[in-house]
C-alpha cells in the first residue's frame, strides 16, 4: 500500500490508522484524492482487533443520536444520517463478511474482527492510499499558501487538507495519547475535559468492598442500573475491585464522582408485592433459600450475613419485608471512582464539536484542519455505537477532506 515513497505532497493526509481514519482515507482516496494514512503504532486497527471480545461490536442496528454524548448534542445528526448502519452494512455484506445480532441490535463478527479491519485496509489499497505505520508526527505547521507541513520521523511532507484521527485517551496499552488534543490546540481549539467512559467502578467502602471481591466474577442476569436521569437495564459483574458488567459500563458514562447509584437487582419482580406472596405461599422457606432461587446459592448466603437476617418468611415483620424489598429493589451505593483510562473504552469530552463543522468535520478556526472520531467530544453508548460513529465522521470528512 507504499505508493509513491519519495511522495511529499499529498492532498489529504490523515493521522491515526484506527476505525475513522481507516473509513476517512478509503473514501477520500475514491474520489480521486491522493492519500497518506499515518500511524505511530507498528499495526493499523489495533482497538478494532480487540473490540467486542475480539469480535468487533462494528455497528447497532437501533443507531440514534440519543445514544450519544456530547456538551453540543445536536452535533452528531448531520454524520449519522448521512452515513448509517445500513450503510456499513452494505459494505460488511459486498466484502461477504459474516455478522450476526448478539442482543439489544449489536451486531458482531461470526469470525474475527479482523474481518472488518481487512474490509477497510482492502478499501484503502484499491483506492490507492499509502500508509505508513510506525510513524511519530514531530511538529505540524499551517503553510503560508495555505494547508500544511508535517514533520515526523519518516520524512516532511505536505498536504492541503489535515485530518486528525487520533482517537481519545482510553487504553494507553495500544498507544492511545493526547496528540490529537494537542494539535486541536495549538490552532486555537477548544478542548473539554477528558474523563473515562464506558468503565468498571471501583468501590473502597470495606464492607462493600468485601462483598464485591467475595462475588467477583458472579453475575446478575438482570439489573436496573440508575444515576442522573438515566437508566440501563442489563446485567452487573462482582468483580475483586467493585462493578463491572454492560449496566454498569453504560451507567458510568454519566456518573460523577461523590454521586450515589442506584440498582435494582430484580426488576422484572414487583417486590413488595411478591415478597407477600411468597410468605404466604411458602411461609416456612427460609429467606436465603428464597434468594438462592434468583441469585447465586453464594450471593443469596452473603446477602443475608450483611444486609438481612435469614429466618423463615412467616417469621418477617411486613415492616422487615418492606425494608428487604427496598434494599433488593434500590440498592444505593457511591463508588469510590472508576477503573480509568487503562480499561475505559471511550473518552468523554476532547475537542470542542462547537467549532467544528458538523457536515465537513472541518475545523472552523483553520482551514483545512479535519477532526473525526473519539478525539472529538462525542461518546457512544456500548453496543456498537462508537464504531457507528467512527463510520460515519471518517465518512463525511472523506467527502470534502
């Protein structure tokens, strides 16, 4: 994919070879524009690889703007119409891609997710871009005749239009850095601050704690996770440092610290009202066996030593009953924080969308100067959604970078 290596003048180049840089130059490239895709690490897609538990979660068949976060949240509508999950699947079917639903409208690799990075580095290839890997960005200047001069390990070279793909801060392991901020700022951008999103909380209360670590790796099918307006309802892991699990990543985007969440551990029951039942049906079962019949034996046993005290149900006052249901039903704790950047899988904030073009994703302070992707303040919700994203910003930058 070398092209011409004594090139120094292109019309687009592009840095960060991940899900939007990679969608930006193959469709740059198609309408005729000549391309340098260029990345600091030694392998193009490294998050795609390892996305979706090496399956890739590439897109959500239910993609609206609602699942999306941002300080500017009408930013993201003009992209997602314009590139849509029927368009990549359009794509994902010609390269003959096997994919199916997982749940709630993710859609994941049968194989591997490098089905997916190879649709997109064929795509570029037959396009004619040239990418170079393992490539360090030294310095970058606005030229006097207009676009910009790049300077890096690999050589200086110029081009018009300058599209920065650098992703957030999240995984640092694969290379993730503040670059793509960096440059946002040093041509007078805006950057809103960077937190982990999408990300297991960490909890220091002691008896909390022991709890958490007692239950790791046990899960709950099914919970109703709340904080701040908004709620998921999927299932929770114990894991030996606190919460994991889809609800709780989901939940943790809107999360601020000191903030108390809530879960309801068994939301499809009316609890209060089948609590009753239960005594009066049952009224010699013992509480931690009832448990036990919608938990783990071990978390039904752990419950009752820290929160209740097992005796039969005929035994339980409707005030004890009562103060059961709410716990079960709205469990309140306050997180100590989260796991950080190192496991996150977006960042939250980075470049201001408020001045930036939503239809090109050109900044609107240089001209010339392209953002896409996670570097801009615009997060997903899991299931599919950021990739979504990356799509459709590499897309519509594609058309006018």
């Amino acid at each position: 994919m070398h092209g011409h290596d004594r090139q120094t003048d292109y019309d687009v180049i592009i840095i960060g070879a991940g899900a939007a840089g990679l969608m930006c130059a193959w469709q740059a490239a198609a309408r005729g524009r000549r391309v340098l895709l260029l990345d600091h690490a030694n392998k193009p897609g490294k998050k795609i690889l390892m996305s979706g538990g090496g399956r890739c979660n590439f897109t959500n068949l239910y993609v609206e703007p609602g699942n999306y976060l941002s300080a500017n949240p009408h930013f993201c509508k003009s992209a997602l119409a314009r590139y849509t999950q029927w368009d990549f699947l359009e794509a994902v079917n010609r390269h003959a891609v096997p994919y199916e639903e997982k749940k709630l409208g993710q859609l994941f690799c049968v194989n591997k997710a490098s089905d997916i990075l190879n649709l997109l580095l064929d795509e570029c290839q037959q396009h004619g871009v040239c990418l170079r890997m393992e490539t360090h960005v030294e310095r970058i200047d606005a030229r006097a005749q207009g676009g910009y001069q790049l300077v890096s390990s690999g050589g200086t070279w110029q081009c018009q239009s300058l599209v920065v793909a650098t992703g957030g801060l999240s995984i640092p392991t694969l290379g993730a850095s503040g670059f793509g901020y960096q440059v946002a700022r040093q041509f007078g951008h805006q950057v809103l601050s960077t937190r982990a999103a999408l990300v297991p909380f960490t909890i220091t209360d002691p008896a909390l704690k022991a709890l958490c670590s007692e239950l790791s790796g046990t899960s709950v099918e099914d919970c109703l996770v709340s904080c701040n307006g908004q709620q998921f309802r999927e299932n929770i892991l114990f894991t030996h440092r606190g919460l994991s699990g889809p609800a709780i990543l989901q939940i943790s985007s809107y999360w601020q610290a000191g903030e108390e969440i809530h879960i309801n551990l068994l939301p499809h029951l009316d609890l209060p009202e089948w609590l009753v039942e239960q005594q009066q049906q049952r009224p010699n079962i013992e509480l931690r066996t009832l448990l036990a019949e919608c938990f783990t034996k071990k978390m039904a046993g752990l419950l009752c030593e820290q929160w209740f005290v097992s005796r039969p149900l005929k035994q339980l006052t409707p005030a004890e009953l009562q103060a059961i249901a709410e716990r079960l039903g709205n469990w309140r704790l306050v997180p100590a924080g989260t796991e950080g950047y190192r496991t996150a899988e977006v960042t939250l904030g980075g470049v201001d969308t408020r001045e930036v073009s939503s239809k090109t994703m050109e900044s609107q302070k240089a001209p010339g100067l392209y953002f896409i992707g996670e570097v801009l303040d615009v997060s997903g919700q899991l299931g599919g959604f950021n990739f979504q994203w990356a799509w459709a910003s590499g897309y519509a930058a594609g058309q006018y970078a």
